[in-house]
C-alpha cells in the first residue's frame, strides 16, 4: 500500500470513527434540531415553498442515513476485527496455559519418582538399621549364653 493510500486510510477510518462516536452524543441531537427548525424556517428566511424545503430536507436526512449506516457498518467491521484479534491471542494464551499444565504434570511426576527413590532409600536404611540390630541382639544373646555358662561352670 502507498504511503498516500495509507494516509487516505488512515483519515477515513478517523472520520467515520469519529463521526459513529459523535452520533451518539446529546451535542448531535441539538444540531440536528437546529438543522432540522432552520429549514423550516427557510420559507421565511429565503421564501422558499415547502415542497422546495421537504425535497432538500429529504434527500439530505437520506443521504445522511446511508453514510451514517457505512459508518456504523464500518465500525462493526473493526470491532469484529478487534474480536477476531482478541481471540487469536487468547488461543495462544490458552496453549501457553496448556504448556505449563503439561510441564508441572512432568514436575510433579518427577518429584514422585524422587519421593520413591527416597522412601526406597529410607527403607533400605531402615532395613540396614534393623538387621544392625538384630546383629547386635544376637551378639548380646551370644555373650548372655556364653556368661550363663560360665556361671554354671563356676557352680
């Protein structure tokens, strides 16, 4: 697009912009009534019949329609674009959110695998520990039997 197409867009879109915004407006209720009573007034002012005064007045309030409804039209068009936008970005934020889902899924199933290596780890020391013990008792049951016969031997 050309720089002088560019520019021409760009002005469109900030007049019919501007123009849907202040339709909207009380400011635009008042000019149009005044528009509307200074026609009437014409007959008057200028002496122009009625029939004059109605004809402009219709093709002008017509004419007024169809820009107004390619300004809103036009508007539409861009809000639906803006939409359309808007859910673009929100499908890439949706696969980001699965992203991370996924990710902490990996997390937290390696956290269970290193919580079972640690309990596997804690149960083989606590075997460890056990049959350190059960040395021990049977060293200390060995001693008691060796001193219980050398009691009986003393006797």
């Amino acid at each position: 697009m050309t720089k002088k197409k560019k520019i021409k867009k760009i002005t469109l879109d900030t007049i019919s912009d501007a123009t849907v915004v202040w339709v909207g407006t009380t400011q635009s209720i008042i000019v149009h009534t005044i528009l509307f009573a200074l026609f009437f007034a014409a007959h008057w002012i200028f002496g122009l019949t009625y029939d004059l005064i109605l004809l402009i007045l219709t093709t002008v309030v017509s004419l007024e329609a169809i820009y107004l409804a390619i300004f809103i039209q036009r508007s539409v068009n861009q809000q639906a674009d803006r939409l359309d936008d808007f859910e673009e970005s929100l499908d890439d934020v949706e696969e980001s959110l699965d992203d991370v889902e996924e990710n902490l899924d990996d997390v937290e199933e390696s956290i269970d695998a290193v919580e079972g290596h640690l309990a596997s780890d804690h149960e083989k020391t606590e075997i460890d520990r056990h049959k350190k013990l059960d040395k021990t008792l049977d060293q200390i049951i060995d001693e008691l039997k060796n001193l219980k016969a050398k009691i009986d031997d003393l006797d």
